[in-house]
C-alpha cells in the first residue's frame, strides 16, 4: 500500500511514520518505509510504502516533487538552512539577491538540468559513512563529495517579506526547539543569539514555488543563489 502524510516541521521522517503507526494500529505490526526524505526543518507530504511495495522504494525517490520555500537572504550556514552555524554576509549583498530575485528572467534561468552537489549536511553514504558524519567531524576535505544530475522544471516568485531582528531570532530559536536528538541544537541557537545581537538591518526573505525532479536539494538550490532556506514545505509528489 502507498499513502502520503504530512510531516511536521521539527520532525524526522522516521518520527512522522512513528507517529503514524501509534495513532493508526492497523499498521503497527505493517513493514514500512518512507520514500523521499524531508529535513527536520522541512514539512509537508511524505509518501509511505507498506508490505510489499517496500520493495518498490527505489522507484519512488525518483518522483517529481513541488516545494515552496524562503530564502533569507544575507547568511550562510554550514546546512544551508536555519538548522546550521550561520555567519552574515552583508546588507549590501541582500539588497543585490532582491533585485536578482525580482527579476523573472532570473528564476527563469534556473529552470533545465544541472549538476548538483550534495550538501554537506546529508544522508547520502561516502566510503561507508554519511556526509553529515565527516562533516560534524572536520573531515570533508578527506573525501569527494558526490553529484548528481537534477532538473528544476518551472520557478515562480511568490513574494518577499522582511523581519526585524527580534522577529527573527524568535522565529529561529522557537523553531529549532522544535527539533529532537543531536542536531547541535545548543551551540546553533547561540550562534543565531550572537549574530543577530549585532544586526542593524532587516533581512530580505523571499519566497519561491519549484517544480524539481526527485533527489533536488533546495538547499543547495538557495545555496548557490547566495542565501539559506528559512523555511521549506513540500506540496505535492506527482506519481
């Protein structure tokens, strides 16, 4: 059996499915997987396979998906989203991504295949261990971080909105609060303390519709725009 359910923000994929079977009994005892993976910071639909389709998970981490997303323009993180160890960029350079960003030829040029880097922060397998695992222990530098080919098929600009620096160390810290387990929650929440305490501007956030292949990292779609995702939902997997 395939069904789709929505992920909470500040859950893993593997937290959402264990909600699932605590609240449905009937698929207590049910073999099951998920087939797409969504951050922690990420919500939105998550398909599920059971019994026998399980099998089939290959098949479906290929799907087309749809995200909408922000991007905070002005920081970068080391997980290219809240959920990392921020520095600030500039104003300057927040007020250039705006014009970038208004500009519909520009979110045109996005669209097509590319080559894209896994993020640093992720589960894909190098030499036997997972790239968060080199990352978390200053090792990146030892491997080769893999590609793939993706294919971003339409953008569209949705809006922009800015927040006052207290507006946004609230949103950041009450979100990350969210997330269980090690995800170094402590030391990047006094990051964001630290960095925001000294910010005298507010920062541009924009918000984007895409349609992608399945396996397109957002993250590293707001990454090479110069920004980090401030928030991600995905909307729809078309099968």
């Amino acid at each position: 059996m395939i069904f789709e359910l929505y992920k909470k923000e500040g859950q893993t994929p593997l937290e959402a499915m264990e909600e699932f079977r605590k609240e449905n009994l009937e698929y207590k005892d049910q073999k099951m997987t998920y087939a797409g993976r969504l951050d922690p910071m990420a919500e939105g639909v998550l398909l599920i396979l059971t019994g026998d389709d399980c099998k089939e998970k290959q098949k479906y981490l290929g799907l087309n998906k749809e995200y909408e997303f922000e991007i905070l323009w002005g920081f970068q993180t080391d997980t290219y989203d809240i959920l990392g160890i921020p520095t600030w960029t500039s104003d300057v350079q927040v007020a250039q991504h705006s014009n970038i960003l208004k500009n519909v030829g520009m979110l045109g040029e996005m669209k097509g295949k590319f080559v894209q880097k896994y993020p640093p922060y992720s589960s894909m397998t190098v030499n036997g261990k997972q790239l968060f695992q080199w990352a978390r222990e200053g090792r990146l530098g030892e491997i080769k971080i893999p590609e793939q080919e993706v294919e971003v098929f339409s953008t569209e600009l949705l809006g922009e909105r800015y927040l006052s620096r207290e507006e946004l160390m609230e949103n950041i810290l009450k979100r990350i609060d969210k997330v269980k387990g090690d995800f170094r929650q402590e030391e990047i929440k006094k990051k964001w303390s630290d960095i925001l305490s000294e910010l005298d501007t507010e920062p541009l956030i924009s918000k984007v519709k895409i349609k992608c292949s399945g396996g397109t990292y957002i993250r590293g779609i707001a990454n090479d725009l110069g920004g980090i995702v401030f928030s991600l939902k995905r909307t729809k997997i078309y099968k």
